[in-house]
C-alpha cells in the first residue's frame, strides 16, 4: 500500500514537478523528547496546478524501484485538503 503524506509546497519552479516540504514530530527514543523533522520530497503535478505555499497530499509510487515517474519524482501529487487558488 502506498504511503499518503500531507505538506506545504515549497517549490513549483519545475515543469510538472513540486517540492513539498513534510513536517512531523518524533520522540527521541532515549531521552524521550519530541523535535521536529522536516523532510522534502519531489512529487509530480501532472497539471501544474500547485504554487508554493499550498498544502497538498503526495502519494508514494507503490514500488519505489518500479515505478518511479522520474529520476528524482519517487511521489504523486494529489487534490490537497486546502489547495489555495492563489493563481
């Protein structure tokens, strides 16, 4: 099953291709504190409807391997839950 992550796009400048920044919060596993983890993943928008600042959800390829859309885009962009209109 494909893995459904939510973050903010932080880049669009690319063709078909967004930045989406993902942040979530981790539990040290000693010490017990939570920080915080940002991680950037490329993701493809089939039609270049996301600009920067949008929340959107991006969805691994089932197999990483297999099915890559491109040499760098691992994930597939989808309808986010508050994708602004900021056109």
């Amino acid at each position: 099953m494909a893995k459904t992550l939510t973050g903010v796009v932080s880049s669009a400048a690319g063709n078909k291709t967004i930045t989406v920044t993902v942040t979530s919060r981790e539990t040290h596993p000693i010490y017990g504190k939570q920080y915080t983890v940002t991680r950037k993943y490329a993701a493809h928008d089939e039609t270049n409807d996301a600009n920067v600042g949008d929340t959107v959800r991006v969805m691994s390829t089932p197999d990483q391997q297999a099915q890559s859309i491109s040499a760098r885009c691992r994930a597939q962009a989808l309808a986010g839950p508050r994708l602004s209109s900021k056109r």
